[in-house]
C-alpha cells in the first residue's frame, strides 16, 4: 500500500492532510515534536482507517531529528508516495526587535527543510514516474509581511519552479496557499485574531481538500477560497508599493 509523509501532523492542517490520506488508504508516517500528542493521532488514525501508521518524533530545527526523516524518505524499500511538507510557525514581532534565533529558526523550518526533504524524496519519485509533493505555505507569499511572507514567498515560487521542471512527468509539486484557517497557529505565535472577520476565515479539511483536487489534476498553486483568491490576484496585479503598504499593516494588527 503507498505510504503518505506529513511533516507537522498533529494538529490543524497537518491532522487534515493525515485524516485526509488515510481516508484515501494511504498508510501514514507522521512527523511532529510532541510524542504523546503523535501517539494519540497515530491510534486514532489506525483505528479508524485501518491503515499502518509510523511515528517520527522530531524537531525539524535539529540536524539529527531532520536526518531521521531524510532517512526515512529514502528507504526504498518503503517508498513514500506523497510528501506534505507542512510543519511551521510564525513570529508575531517585528524583525526589528524579535529574537534572531526565533528568526533563524523559522527561516530554516519553513524554507529549508522543505527543501532537504524534496531534494530527499525527488529522485526515488522521478525513477518510477509517480508521487506528489504538496508544500504548505501561505497567501502571505504574495505579500511583504516579515520574514513569514518572505520564507513563504521562496516555498511558493520553489514549487513552481519544480512543478514546471516536472511538468512532463507523474510527479506533482503543489504550493498550497491557504488564508486565515482555524487551526492552533495563530494562538501558538500569540497573534491577535479577534478582529478578523468571520467570513475571512477557512476551514481546514476544506483546505486539505482543495490542495489535493488541484494537485491532482496538476495544478501549481492552490488557493482556496473566493476571498482568497481575489486577494491574491490583487497581490499578483496591484502596484507593489501598494501591496508592501497591505503586508505591513496586516503584520500590525497581529501584533
């Protein structure tokens, strides 16, 4: 049976993308930091889904932890078939006075272990002409809102750069580009929500879903959301000092 990795899977559109695919069958090996929290989601999934279910406990920051999951990603014996590159975080400070480790941190979580993981997985899914790779990152990409937006911004266009590269191929790479979602992200980077809207927010499995629909049917980019996308047209067409001026007050009201 293909196997699915989800990097980031205990919580919000992580544990979407794992109730997701094992629904579809797929057998799981999940990745996040909190181990009890892991075997919690991994029981569950097993028992509802029938399906096998790994566990990797690791702190993506840590070279040690991220080796364990680059291992893991290249056991030919136990290919995986779909890549969900989707653990995070976000810092709610200005880069002007936030800690630089925090910054570091985040830089290397959102960009570059998505990208050691697909150069990880890659070739192994080129060989047999088959897999798909989602990476999560966020309408933020189309913005200037921080280093969030900015390490969101490289996911989004490395995506697209593979799944044009790849465009001849089985082999589907898919930059998810969600809005505001309910999930615990915002709560966990401390940011102030309350005067969002009701309308402006999506809801996780609604995302999920859109992502896989258009990976499938070799899409780029997923936007999901009318609302959403209108923003992101307006992001892509609008003068960029305009747009600069939208990120820098959307970073404000988080703070």
């Amino acid at each position: 049976m293909a196997a699915a990795l989800v990097t980031g899977a205990t919580a919000g559109i992580g544990e979407a993308f794992a109730r997701f695919l094992a629904a579809k069958g797929f057998d799981l090996v999940i990745v996040a930091r909190d181990q009890e929290r892991l075997t919690a989601r991994a029981a569950e999934l097993r028992s509802k889904f029938n399906i096998q279910v790994e566990i990797l406990r690791a702190d993506l920051f840590n070279p040690g932890d991220l080796q364990k999951v680059e291992d893991r990603l290249s056991n030919a014996d136990a290919p995986i078939e779909v890549l969900i590159n989707n653990a995070g975080f976000g810092i709610k400070d200005s880069f002007l006075t936030s800690n630089l480790e925090d910054e570091v941190r985040l830089l290397r979580v959102l960009a570059e272990v998505p990208m050691v993981l697909m150069h990880e997985v890659l070739p192994a899914m080129v060989a047999r002409n088959s897999g798909t790779i989602i990476n999560v990152s966020s309408v933020a990409s189309f913005i200037a809102g921080g280093s969030y937006s900015a390490a969101k911004s490289w996911l989004t266009v490395m995506s697209e750069a593979l799944h044009t590269e790849l465009s001849k191929t089985n082999v589907h790479v898919t930059a998810l580009c969600p809005g505001f979602t309910h999930t615990e992200f915002h709560q966990r980077g401390k940011m102030k929500m309350d005067g969002l809207p009701e309308f402006m927010w999506l809801d996780a499995d609604d995302v999920v879903a859109d992502a896989w629909k258009v990976s499938q049917a070799g899409g780029a980019i997923s936007v999901p959301g009318g609302q959403y996308k209108t923003l992101t047209f307006l992001a892509r067409y609008l003068p960029r000092p305009i747009v600069r001026k939208l990120g820098i007050n959307v970073r404000k009201k988080q703070r």
